[in-house]
C-alpha cells in the first residue's frame, strides 16, 4: 500500500507541474515571487525607493488563442497617429433601441489607458491594485479571454485613475510606459521580456502631476521617449536590445507632461515634435540628424498639457490645453540650415480649446470638444479651420465632457461622453447631424475618458473600471 500511495502521489505530482506549465511560463523573477510569499507587496514597496524590476513575472494561458479581427491600431491614435480609423468597415448609420451589440466586456483596473491591437491581439497597460504592480496583458480581440501578463510591482495611488497610456507594437515588439515612467518592451507574439528601463533612474524625468501619460510610439525600429528629464530630452532605444541609439540633450528647463511625441514634416523633413512644459520643440526623425534638437517654441507654454500636436500639412501644427490657455498655430520652416517656427494665431478657449483629448484634423478642417471653460458652447463638438475660423458647434443639446472620439475617411464621428452615452454624427463643413445615441453604461460610467479604437467594425472604449468590444458595423 505505501508504494501504491507513493506511485500515484507521484502521478498526481506530475499532472500538476505539467498543467501549472501549460498556463505558467515564469521568468526568473516569477519563480522568484512564487518561492517567496509577500515578495510582491515587498517588491511593490521597494518600487517607491527607485528599486523595480522590470523583468517581472510572466502567466500565459495556453489555452487561449490569438483573436481573428483583422486590421491593426498599433498605439495611440491609430496608424497615422491621427485617430482617423482608415480600417473602420461599413458601419450602421442607425442602431435600433438597444443600440450597437456588445460582443463582450471585462473588468480592467482603474484608468484611462487603451489597448493597441495587431494580428488578433490587444496590449493593454493596466494596474492591479490587488497586486501592487503594473501589468502589460495580451487579450485576444475577439473575445477579451487573457492570453498573457507581465506584471512588475511598484506602488501606485489613486489619482483620477492610475494607467493612462496606450502601448505600441509593430507585431513583434510591445512597448509600454507606466504611471511612474517605467517603460517595458516584451516580445508581441509569446510576452517574452526583452528590456525595461525607469525614466527617472535613467533621466531624471519628473513623473507628471497625473503620472504618465506619454504614449509611445514605435518608429524604424526604436522606441522613441521624451523623457524630458534633467539630462535627455529625446531618446531612440533599439527595440531589440534597448541599447540607446540616440539621446537628444534638454535644452533646459522643459519637463514631462501628459503629451505624447508626433511626427511632423517641414519642408520635406520628418521630426518628432513634443509639448513638453516649459515649451515645443522639434528633434530630427531620420538621417544622420536623427535626434537633433531642430527648434524650439516658447510661445504657447501652459503650466498643464495633456493634449498632444496635431500635425497639418505645409509644416504647420496645432497645439492646445486647457485651463484657460486656449490654442496656437505654428509653422516649422527652413532657412538653409537654420530652423524657425513662427506662431500664426491664437485662439481663446471659447473659439477653439481642448482640456485632454488631442483634436483631429481630417478633410482640411479641425475638429475637438471644447473644455468645460469654453463659454456658451462648452463642452460642444466644434470645426475650425487651418486658419483660424471656427465653423460650427454641435449645439447644447450635444455635448461630451472630457470623451474622446475618433472619425472615418468618410466623416462619420463615433463619440462618447464621461457617462459613456455614445453618439454616432455625420461630420463636414456644414456641421453636425447626429445619426445614433445610446446610453452604453445607462449613464452611470464614470470618467470614460480613454481613446476610442476603431477597426472593421469593432469599436473599443472604456470608462474607469470596464473595458468592452462593440460591434458598429453594418449590413
């Protein structure tokens, strides 16, 4: 009898390990933690101290596949990083009284922050308070099942929530920046760490007033950062290895805000352009310049920035924030090998302002929501033009608090308001023209803030504690 007990506790010991295999594939750091009980609580402790390791622990659930949605929205903004949805499909202009399906929600931690998706699968950056620790998940689209996680620890309070960027991934990579400024890139395919570094152990970023909310952006293979920081403005990192490519030295006094880094082209040249506080400045994107401080402008500089620059064409870009700071038009030109950018105009916060999300250029005009000090029309959907002269409001009975929106090639608007009630408009030079509404959270979401995603169809957003998948397409 004792060798029988001894055979099949030794089966049984064996089932067990092989299962906790097929849906764990921990780093060392995760064998680490599961030998010690507490360690995350104490890693998350040490965190405060400057002291996270990024490699983390690893869970995967093999058992869950890759999504099928095809089409890709590889980080904030989308594709051109212009939150226009080139992929959005034939969507339904009308919804009937329950309005669009949800094909499923989940739970996330409390935030803003919004997946980027490539082939089936969303990168989410998310916190788990129940954990201490930041946690990069890969859903698959489709149905929002967990395929991995890499979570690292470090302590994070409530602030207005606590993630708020959005990864980028190119299929093979993912990046992401945390709340505290941690950036992580893991393999896209299997979660496999590749490097993580703290901007502020590296830099001497200061974490902005809300945490981070820099969004990455994924360019000819480098992780491009502002971490704004005491010694490096700008910083090109291989995605591979992290090994730094090029760091661009702050020029002074500009620090971190809540904007994330854009590309623009004067004068046939690419560069990365960041509101940082303190001032705009454009760094080269290509070449033997690559990372070259081009500019600086100080002629728009408000103590709080969340939206980021909006690109148009001839060199020219928006920059606005709220608080009262209203909005300016530059252009970036060239004089041989001497850069400027000259302030066009100004608008006020009544004309044309935005408090967090960026505006959208589409067709030639501008679009954005205005902020709750934007006068008589606050809160309203508005159009200006590139030069200056605003077009329309949506009108009282329209409006959308701090949420976020996204448009088609064709000028249909999905937006939603900080309850999430969602509203569908045609869009153009002669106004506004709702199409559908419905309250998605029965009014009762709270802080739904994060950028929409939109790809054939499926149509992801979020309020501070859910995420979902909708489906707005049509027949």
């Amino acid at each position: 009898m004792p060798y029988l007990v001894t055979a099949v506790a030794a089966v049984l010991a064996a089932w067990g390990l092989r299962r906790w295999l097929s849906h764990e594939a921990p780093t060392a750091a995760a064998l680490r933690a599961a030998a010690a009980a507490g360690s995350l609580a104490e890693a998350a402790a040490a965190a405060t101290l400057g002291e996270t390791d990024l490699a983390g622990c690893f869970k995967a659930d093999r058992e869950v596949p890759s999504g099928t949605l095809a089409g890709t929205w590889p980080g904030f903004r989308g594709p051109a990083r212009d939150n226009i949805a080139p992929e959005s499909g034939r969507l339904a202009e009308a919804w009937g009284h329950d309005g669009p399906r949800v094909l499923w929600s989940i739970d996330v931690g409390d935030g803003h922050a919004m997946p980027a998706l490539s082939g089936g699968n969303l990168y989410l950056l998310d916190y788990d308070e129940s954990r201490g620790g930041d946690c990069l998940r890969c859903l698959n689209a489709d149905t929002g099942q967990e395929r991995w996680e890499h979570l690292y620890a470090v302590k994070t309070k409530r602030n207005h929530g606590i993630s708020r960027t959005v990864a980028a991934t190119d299929g093979e990579a993912v990046v992401s920046i945390g709340p505290q400024c941690h950036v992580l890139c893991l393999d896209a395919r299997d979660g496999t760490y590749r490097w993580g570094i703290s901007l502020p152990r590296r830099y001497g970023t200061k974490v902005p007033l809300w945490y981070a909310g820099q969004c990455p952006l994924i360019d000819g293979g480098l992780a491009i950062l502002a971490p704004a920081g005491t010694n490096v403005l700008f910083a090109g990192l291989d995605l591979k290895s992290g090994e730094t490519v090029f760091e661009t030295p702050n020029p002074g006094g500009l620090a971190m805000s809540h904007a994330s880094v854009m590309v623009l082209t004067a004068d046939g040249v690419r560069q990365y352009i960041y509101a940082a506080l303190g001032g705009i400045v454009g760094v080269a994107a290509d070449g033997e310049a690559r990372g070259r401080l081009l500019w600086r402008a100080d002629a728009f500089n408000p103590s709080v920035i969340a939206p980021s620059p909006v690109p148009l064409s001839e060199g020219r870009f928006f920059m606005t924030a709220g608080y009262g700071s209203g909005g300016a038009m530059f252009r970036v030109s060239r004089a041989g090998e001497a850069w400027r950018v000259e302030l066009l105009f100004k608008t006020d916060r009544k004309q044309f302002a935005s408090e967090q999300q960026t505006p959208v250029f589409h067709d030639g005009r501008l679009y954005t929501v205005l902020p709750s000090d934007g006068g008589g029309d606050r809160q309203q959907f508005v159009c200006m033009t590139p030069k200056g002269e605003r077009l329309w409001a949506s009108g009282p009975a329209n409006t959308f608090g701090l949420g976020p929106y996204v448009l088609t090639p064709d000028g249909l608007a999905v937006l939603l308001d900080d309850v999430g009630t969602l509203s569908l408009a045609r869009v153009g030079p002669d106004g506004f023209r709702v199409l559908a509404r419905h309250e998605l959270m029965g009014r009762k979401g709270r802080d739904a803030w994060g950028p929409m995603i939109l790809v054939n169809g499926r149509l992801f957003l979020r309020d501070s504690a859910r995420l979902y998948c909708l489906d707005l397409g049509g027949s």
